[in-house]
C-alpha cells in the first residue's frame, strides 16, 4: 500500500521559512517523479516544484528563487524548503507521485501552510 505522509506545515510571518517534508512508503521511490502542489481556497490545485528521479528541478514562476525542492532516495523522502514567505503562498500543500510507465500517481493527506502578513 502506497503512503505519501506530509509534515512540517504551520502557521508562520511573513518573509518566515518553513520545511515541507514528504515520506514515502510501499513503491519504488527513486524512480517516481515527485512534486509538491498546493490548493488555496477557492482555487484550483497547482504545481509548486518537482523534481525527476535524476534531480532534475522545476518551479512555478511565483515560488522561483524562494523554494528549494529537493529529495532523498535512501530516505524515501522529498522535501520543500520554503524561504520569504507571503501571504499568497497560504494553501494546502500536497505531496504527488507520479510514475509514466507504467502510469501510477498518488498523493499525500496535504498539509496547511498559513503567511500572516
């Protein structure tokens, strides 16, 4: 049975950090795409960052330059280290699996992030 588990999700100021951490359990992590997505209220989930099996990075043009996406295959994790933090990265934030071929893809319970101005 496959697991994404979220931790690290709080309330924090404005230009604060905060540390997303994703553990994974029962597939085979290093070969999974993996990314972090977040749902604010009354939008549509979008992708944060992801990262490849190889290390390969992306980010959404909002995050660039603030969050840091990274993972560890021995440790079955992903993490998202988010610095400068505003008020419009509040959501919840969703850890996601993906793999191609054959097409599996799960996610994780989320996790809220809230900026205070």
């Amino acid at each position: 049975q496959v697991q994404l588990v979220e931790s690290g999700g709080g309330l924090v100021q404005a230009g604060g950090s905060l540390r997303l951490s994703c553990a994974a359990s029962g597939l085979t992590f290093s070969i999974y795409l993996m990314g972090w997505y977040r749902q604010a209220p009354g939008k549509q989930r979008e992708l944060v960052a992801s990262i490849t099996s190889g290390g390969s990075t992306k980010y959404a043009d909002s995050v660039k330059g603030r969050f840091t996406i990274s993972r560890d295959n021995a440790k079955n994790t992903v993490i998202l280290q988010m610095n400068s933090l505003e008020p419009e990265d509040t959501a919840v934030y969703y850890c996601n699996a993906v793999r191609i071929v054959p097409m599996d893809d799960y996610w994780g319970q989320g996790t809220q992030v809230t900026v205070s101005s």
